[in-house]
C-alpha cells in the first residue's frame, strides 16, 4: 500500500519510527537503545534534533574549544608520529631494537623500564631478585643509560620515557647521558610519564608517598620549564586507568582531575600557568568501543580547555590538550592471538579518528609477555599503512558534524563533568585518593565488566564466543632474567668500585637534606649525583630517609561480581559445592591471592579476590611486592587451602618455583598452588613441573577458575 | 602441642583451624586440645582493640606491635572481621595492612572469617587466645570491628579492652553504640594528625566528660589519648597506659578477678552451646522444633509454652 505521505516534506524521525517498528514486527525501537559502560544510552538513530541545542557545533580545528583537533590542518598537514613503547632487559638489547625501529619507520623512541627500576630498587636490591630484566629494560645508573641511547642523537630523536616512581634519578640519568654525548639540555626535546597520582589508583608504581611525590613532581616541572623549554614534563595517563578496567567516563574523568591537580602544583611551586601548561601531555587508553573512544578525545579537549581558561592563560598553547595514545592491552586475547592484529587496527583507527599526537599499537603477543621482533613489525605496519595507504589522513576531524558523534561527545562530556565535581569536593585528587575512593570506583568498574565478560554479556571473539579449537602457537620473547641480573650486579660492582664516593656521598647528603628542608631542587642535585655515578637505589634512598615509602591501602568491593551472576546455574551449582565442602571440612576453602615481586598491577589479583568471595570462599591478600617467602609464611599463618599466585610482569619462572620451595621448608606440601595472569603457553609445563596445580591464562571465566580449583582441593584433601 | 609449644606456625596455625570448624570430630579434638593449652597459658597480656572500619586500628596495631618486638616480646594478633556478607565468604586483608609487622619472625598474625556455626568465630577466639600463649606469644592483640556483637564478646575475653574514634566534632560521640563507653579501659582518639589535630582535641575533651559520668572503680578512670600512628611516641604512649593498667590491676588481683569471671562466662557460653548443639542433633527433637516453630508463628502456641515443651523432651531423652 502506497503511503499516503505528503511527498514534497522531507521523511521525519516519527516516519522512520514507524518504519522501524515493522520492519522489528511491532516491538519498539525503544528496544535498539543500549547502555554504554558508561551509562550512557545509545540509540539506534541520531538525527538533527539530537545536536540542536549543543554549543559548539560549529567550532573550528586548532581554535578554542579544540573539539575537532589541536591544530588548523591536523594530519593533511603532518600525519601523527608512531611511537612503539619497547624495553627489552638489558640496555644493550633495547639499544640495538630502537636502531632498527627507527630505521624502520619508527620516529621516536619510547623506554619501558624494568619494575625494580620504577620501585627505585638497585638490580642487586633482593626484595626484586624476580624482577630485574623483566618487562623492561634494567637501569641502575647513567653507564647503563649511555648504552641504552648509544648511537642515538638525543637532540634530533625524541624520547619518551615510562616513568613515575623513580622519575628523579632516571630523568636526571638521561640528561647526563646526553650531555656526555654532547647534547646540552635545552636541545632535548620527549616526555617522561611523571604521572604519580594515577599510580596510587591504579598500577602501583610508586615510591614515595602522595605528598612528597608531589613535591618531586613541582621541582621537575621547575626545572625542566627552565632548563628544558622542549621536554613535556608530565604525560598525564588514563591508559593505566583503561587498563585496570575503568570505563571511559572514568578514565576522562579522573585523568582530566589529576590534571588539574598538577596545574595547582606547579602554581603552588610558584610558576605561572603560561610556564608550565604547554608542555603538559595527556595519554589515553583506545578500547574497542569505537564511537566513545572518538567521543572521549574530543570531549577531552574541550573539557581541558575550559579547565586551564579558569587559570587565566595568555598563551593559547597552554589550554591544548596534546594526547599519546596506546591502543587496549586489556582488549587483547591469549586465544586466538591473531584477532590481536584486528583489534588493534580497529583501535588504532578509533585514535587517529579522536586525533591523536601519537600513538603505540600493541603487538599481537602483548597480551602474553614481551613483543617479539615479528609481532612488533605488524604493530608498527599497522600505523603505517593506516597513513599511507588509506585516504585517511587528508580529512580533518572527519566525524565532526555526525549527529551520532557531537551528540556523544557531549554526553560522554557531561559524565565526566559529575565525576569530577565529585572529586573536587574531596578537595581535589591528592586529597580524594587519601579516601580511596577513585581507586575504589574502578575497582567496581572492573569487577563489573569481567562479569559482562564471564557471562557473555560482552563478547570477545576466540575467548567467549566462537572458541577456535585449533590453537595458535605464538611464539614468545624469553628473557633469561638471572642472567641479566648477574651482568647487571657486575656493573654496579665496577661503577662502585671506581667513581669518587666522597664526592658522592656528599651530594646525596645535600639530597636528603634538599628533601628534608624543602629548600632547593631536587632534581638539579639528581642530576649532579648522577655525573658523579650514584645509583638509582642511592639516589632512591637519600631520599627514602625523609620521605619514608608509601604503603597501599587495600580496600576490596564485595558484592559487585556476584550480582550480575543472581539465579546463573553454574553459579549456584559452584555454591552448592562449595556448601559440600563445608560440611566435610568443617570451614569454606580458604584461598591467599597474591601478589609477588615488583608487579604492581593488582586489578586481576582484586576481581579474583572479590569474586571468589561473592562464590563462597574465605579470601586472604597478600600485601603488594612479597617475596616468595613472606606469601609462603602468610599462606601457612592463615592456614590456606590454596595460594593462587597473580603474575603480569613475567617474573613468574623464578618467584613460583621459589614460592613452592619455602612452602615445602615450612612442612606445606598439601597447600595447593595456582597461578592466574600473563604466562606464556610454553611455560606451562615448566610450572606444572615444578608443582603448580593449574594456571589460567587471560580470558578465564572466573566461574570455571572457581570450579576447576575446587576440585583440586577436594582431591587434596580426601587423598 | 609439643609442637605448638615450640613454637611451630604452622602447628599453631593448624589448630586455629580445628578451632574454627564446624565439624563434631574437630569439636571434640580441640576440646582436648584447650585442655592442654590451659596449663600453658595466662601468662600473655590480652588486649581488644575495636573502632569502625577506618579508624586506623590495623595500622595502630602495626605500630604498636612493631614496638613491642623491639621490645623484645612475642605478639599475637587476631583479627575478627565480622563485616562480611551473609552469602559469600569474607575478604580478609589485614595483612596488607600490616605489612611490616607480618614479615617480623615474632608475630603472628591470624585474620579470621565469621562464616562458621552458633555466634560466629568471635566465640573462639578465646580459645585461640589459649593457645597463643601456649605457643609462647606474650602480647595478644585481638582486632575486632565495631560492628555486630563481636566487640562485646571480645572485650568479655580480654585484660585490656581499648577503643578507637575518629577526630570529629561531636556526631562521633553520638555515633557510638551505647554500652561501648562502659566497656573502654581505655580511649584513643586516631588520625590525629595534620589538619585533625584541632578536632581531635574537640572529641577528646567530649569523651572525657562523657566518660566522669559513669561509674569509674577506684584507682581507674578510663583515660582518653589521642594518637598519631605515623608517631611511634603516641604509639608507645598508648602502650604505656595499657601497662599502667595492667600492673594496677594485677597488684590489685583485679586482674585474676577479672580472668576468674571470664571463665565463669565461658563456661556459660560452652553449656549453651553443648546444649544448642544437643538439640540440633536429636532428629526427635529437631522435628518437633520445627513444628512449634509454625505453631509460634501462627499464634497457636505462647513461645513459653513452646520452650517449656522442649525442655521437657529434652529432660525425656
């Protein structure tokens, strides 16, 4: 039947409704609107109306509010620069890689450090005997940065550089480095991370606590405003936030309030917001959510604009939001690790499209240890063909005027606004992060999206939905980590035994003197202990003495993983047993959830925590950064059941046969041991060999983790 | 206990368990083994230590229990969280809160969940308490959270029962469950640090006033502190009242007086229990409680008469 319609009028939003509900057989479009992790809903169709009252729909790029990019021709001028994150062991090993980046396409060099190295710990240090070497390059004093920059100009390569805990002795280590290869500082132009107040929510990498860290973050941006005109001095992260699985809101939120944070430091410290600003970096975390991830970089943009306006600027540059981006590393899967390529493309597109400055695309084995050479030419290819051979690049803001995306945007905008107002009563994110609970709003987050996940809510190809049978081998890079720490300690056995230590010993008394006082800067004295060969441990502990080393608070949410699993059968089959159990041993399973060595990223350790309480058993956690021995003495005192070991920085060859030795020393054979997290498949063996009962790789339901371990205590103990 | 008695961990460790369980065979196991433990214990210095979640007593007992190896003594701590939900099990983190004072080779520290039978282990902490001091432990401190019944079961197993507040102007004061004040030996007003000093000393001069209205013994009245943790002075300050007290008391006999009690109230607690648990195990009488339970709910029955019926199948078995 013809419609009856007025064909002159344009079709409207009621005439596709109607459409919509015939072509759905009479159920409503109302039921096409879904809810975003962010709580936002998401409609089917946006039309004209949904952008009608929005204030900044026709902004221009490199113009205030920043919306559509930073600068007037964005990528049709200069694509973004690839920047691929790599540390590898030994500095001579990571040298030698960079060389071949660069002259491979690569245009920037970006440092991961081992996790001794961010925690300020010596190689021969022995609370990091597990770590050195491992997930980054092991640093212990400027011989070794020398090697780690060899060949490279430091004044023409810009270099980025992960770093928070330890920024002071390796910031100052990479200026003296330079300028023995003869390149004054005020030439060196990178970034270092220097982004302290998202360590205590999330990741863990801190030495010092709260208020001197921030302290160390003012003298910094002090000194480098100075002396450094071209080096960012902070790279303000939500990646980590992403990564330990908050939504993006909260990533935009949080990351924007520690921004603002900063600013207030550095005022405090006595600059002026034109001093400093310009040089502030911000770096997100690209998630598969495509649409919210374009959203949130633009929405960033304005959000910071407005926030440095309330600080009266006359610099234009200082209210621009300048981003590096790394695409998911939680969106990556052990299964099928091929996807990873997909994934990362798509990811990579969702940055470029949010216009990034930079950006990192994960190799497809990050999601199990360390890339090898092959996985990290794709990842970089991945970039390159993405600028040179699609049209990409020649469009500026190419989703400005989408009804679909400038609608987002500001919604994504508003969600972030309420998150940071509540900060801000809190009295801004230094004093917000003494109460917890930031951390604890992500933790939440987290817990509920491994639910979605478990459940199958949200689907992740090859791990909850069509699971290939066939199992790819992925090659693996192998560290062999005493080694590296044996070559290190050699060094530092040299270095000591020939520099002046009179001479040292009195700058790292003036050091912790600078730190006691408050008087003088800390970084310019880091830079002289670093000429004269001090460590990075010394220089760590001068001023260790002062500020003492932070200790997190653990707080656990309950409740929140169980939830999304009411009236779920396997759930209540798991709870059921669990009730068996209780009648033959007389108490629930009793699991210790650890974490071992350096590795600081505890959100798995917590979502495993808290949903194995919500399951039905008693759960005990370990303190962050334990050695073997203490887990072992915790596991006995607490009388486990279980030790189930989290390990992501694949420390896990020496610190779990270790763990398995002292529980037998101590007359604990039965305590069944487990481990969860990054573990390469080539490794099982070895660990089963050793004694580990079973290991469960990224992409476990934690329902079927429960159930598998259930069964091996309950063999246990009736054996 | 030859081996708890050396000083063996995870001997220690594994007889809390048996403690702990639900199970018939373990009750009768740990019945011998209290038995053994009794000639062996009372010599340790008992201290309850409660305050909400937040106030600081984790990092308190940190400091407090670092001090007093330094000092040269055991420690014990338990810790009894009762603050878990009905349905799952418990969380138990005070070790990450005790991180320092867990690596000491002379402490022992013990978080335990509340999922067991009858009142929840709060009840067997008294027994585990014996036990420490068997195995040679000469301070125990038994953290509890103020919430539920365990603080005032506790502090009926305790020589020293010390309670936490936060700074605050006042609502604190009414917060407080009431009771709580006759039970404290001693008050400490925590976090005073930085910008709470002021209000510190606000709810300290509240608390003491409050504190002159109740009945005080002779040579006692409760003192209030306040108390930084990150200042080990205010920390040994504390400790110094808690001696103070103990040696009063134990001059005094106060102290075997008190002890003496305590066991009255345990036997109590133990013939409730025993008899509980003989009712529970009689199918007979299992059924017929049942059955006056819908009588009672009904309104067919009085909850007397229910009781009293019972008593008498009881009596008839």
């Amino acid at each position: 039947m013809e419609s009856p319609k007025d064909k002159s009028k344009p079709p409207s939003l009621d005439d596709w409704k109607e459409l919509a509900k015939v072509q759905m057989k009479g159920r409503s479009v109302d039921e096409l609107v879904t809810e975003s992790g962010e709580g936002i809903l998401v409609k089917p169709l946006y039309t004209q109306s949904d952008v009608e009252d929005l204030s900044f729909r026709d902004s221009m790029p490199g113009l205030p509010p920043y919306i559509r990019g930073t600068q007037a021709t964005m990528y049709a001028g200069r694509p973004w620069t690839i920047r691929q994150y790599a540390g590898f062991s030994t500095a001579e090993a990571s040298n030698a890689f960079y060389k071949k980046t660069l002259s491979g396409g690569g245009q920037g060099v970006s440092v991961a450090f081992d996790l001794a190295t961010h925690r300020g710990y010596d190689s021969d240090h022995p609370r990091v005997s597990g770590d050195v070497g491992k997930a980054g390059v092991a640093i212990d004093s400027v011989e070794d940065m020398k090697i780690l920059f060899d060949e490279i100009p430091l004044d023409k390569i810009s270099v980025s550089m992960t770093m928070n805990g330890a920024v002071l002795p390796v910031l100052a280590g990479y200026i003296v480095a330079a300028e023995e290869q003869g390149v004054p500082q005020e030439n060196l132009s990178g970034t270092i991370q220097n982004d302290i107040l998202k360590e205590f929510m999330v990741r863990n990498t801190y030495i010092y606590p709260p208020e001197p860290s921030m302290r160390i973050i003012g003298d910094i941006i002090t000194y480098c405003s100075r002396e450094m005109p071209r080096f960012n001095t902070i790279s303000i992260s939500g990646y980590h936030m992403q990564e330990a699985g908050a939504d993006s809101a909260l990533e935009l939120a949080y990351t924007l309030a520690d921004g603002k944070e900063y600013i207030r430091t550095a005022l405090k410290a006595g600059l002026s917001i034109d001093d400093f600003a310009p040089r502030l970096s911000f770096f997100w975390g690209i998630g598969m959510n495509f649409y919210m991830e374009i959203a949130k970089m633009r929405a960033a943009r304005m959000l910071w604009n407005n926030i440095v306006e309330e600080f009266q600027p006359n610099n234009p540059k200082s209210a621009i939001l300048r981003t590096h981006c790394q695409t998911s590393g939680w969106s990556l899967s052990e299964q099928d690790p091929y996807n990873n390529v997909v994934r990362t493309t798509i990811e990579a597109m969702a940055a470029v499209f949010g216009g990034t400055q930079s950006l990192h695309t994960n190799a497809l084995d990050e999601a199990i240890a360390l890339p090898s050479e092959f996985a990290a030419r794709i990842a970089r290819n991945t970039q390159l063909i993405i600028q040179e051979e699609t049209a990409i690049t020649e469009v500026v803001d190419p989703w400005g005027g989408s009804y679909m995306m400038e609608s987002l945007t500001q919604q994504i905008a508003n969600k972030a606004l309420e998150l940071m107002e509540e900060i801000e009563s809190a009295g801004g994110m230094a004093k917000a992060i003494e109460t917890g609970l930031p951390k604890l709003r992500i933790e939440e987050a987290a817990a509920k999206k491994q639910a979605r996940i478990d459940r199958g809510d949200e689907v992740i190809v090859g791990v909850n939905k069509y699971i290939s049978t066939e199992e790819d081998e992925v090659e693996v890079l192998e560290i062999d980590n005493e080694q590296v720490r044996e070559s290190q300690i050699n060094r530092l056995k040299e270095i000591k035994a020939t520099r002046n230590q009179k001479a040292l010993d009195d700058v790292l008394n003036k050091l912790t003197a600078c730190a006691e006082s408050g008087e003088g800067n800390l970084l310019e004295l880091t830079i002289e202990a670093m000429r004269l060969r001090a460590t990075i441990g010394e220089v760590s502990d001068a001023m260790e003495n002062v500020f003492g080393r932070y200790r997190a608070q653990t707080q656990t949410v309950t409740g929140v993983y169980g939830e999304a699993y009411q009236g779920d059968q396997d759930w209540m089959e798991i709870k059921k047993i669990i009730e068996g159990f209780i009648d033959r041993e007389g108490r629930r399973p009793r699991i210790l959830v650890c974490k071992m060595g350096q590795d600081g990223h505890d959100r798995g350790a917590k979502v495993v925590a808290t949903a194995f309480a919500d399951v039905g058993f008693d759960v005990d956690l370990s303190p962050m950064f334990s050695t073997p021995e203490e887990v072992a003495r915790q596991a006995i005192e607490n009388d486990v059941h279980i030790v189930g070991v989290s390990s992501l920085a694949g420390s896990h060859k020496s610190l779990v046969p270790e763990l398995i030795k002292e529980l037998k020393s101590l007359d604990a054979e039965e305590v069944v041991v487990i481990v969860g997290g990054v573990i390469p498949k080539q490794d099982y063996q070895q660990l089963l060999d050793y004694g580990v009962k079973c290991i469960f790789g990224p992409g476990t339901p934690i329902p079927k983790a429960a159930a598998e371990v259930l069964e091996i205590v309950t063999g246990v103990n009736s054996s | 206990m030859t081996s708890i008695r050396s000083g063996n961990k995870r001997t220690l460790a594994k007889a809390i368990t048996l403690l702990e369980s639900s199970l018939d065979e373990h009750k009768e196991q740990s019945r011998v083994l209290v038995d053994e433990a009794l000639v062996h214990s009372g010599k340790s210095l008992r201290v309850g230590i409660t305050g909400v979640p937040g106030v600081g007593k984790s990092t308190f007992i940190e400091c407090l229990g670092l001090y007093l190896i330094n000092s040269g003594f055991k420690v014990a701590v338990l810790a009894v969280d009762p603050s878990s939900p009905v349905t799952g099990g418990s969380i138990l983190g005070d070790k990450t809160r005790m991180e320092m004072l867990s690596r000491e080779e002379n402490a022992f520290i013990r978080p335990s969940p509340t999922s067991g039978s009858l009142g929840g282990v709060a009840q067997k902490t008294r027994e585990t308490i014996l036990l420490c001091e068997a195995a040679g432990y000469d301070v125990v401190l038994i953290e509890t959270v103020g919430v539920g019944q365990s603080e005032y079961l506790v502090s009926k197993m305790v020589d020293f029962f010390l309670v936490m507040i936060l700074p605050g102007a006042g609502d604190e004061l009414q917060g407080l469950k009431k009771g709580i004040l006759e039970l404290a030996d001693g008050m400490v007003v925590n976090k005073c640090d930085g910008d709470t000093v002021q209000s510190a000393g606000v709810s300290k001069q509240q608390l003491v006033s409050a504190l002159s209205l109740l009945n005080q013994s002779e040579y006692w009245s409760t003192p209030v502190l306040t108390c930084s943790s990150f200042n080990e002075k205010d920390v040994i300050q504390v400790w110094a009242m808690i001696g103070e007290y103990f040696d009063l008391v134990k001059a005094s006999g106060d102290l075997r007086k008190r002890r003496n009690k305590q066991n009255i109230n345990w036997m109590n607690a133990l013939i409730e229990e025993a008899l509980i648990g003989r009712l529970n195990s009689n199918s007979k009488i299992k059924s017929l409680l049942l059955e006056l339970e819908t009588s009672v709910k009904k309104l067919e029955i009085t909850p007397y008469a229910a009781a009293t019926q019972v008593v008498q199948a009881l009596d008839e078995l």
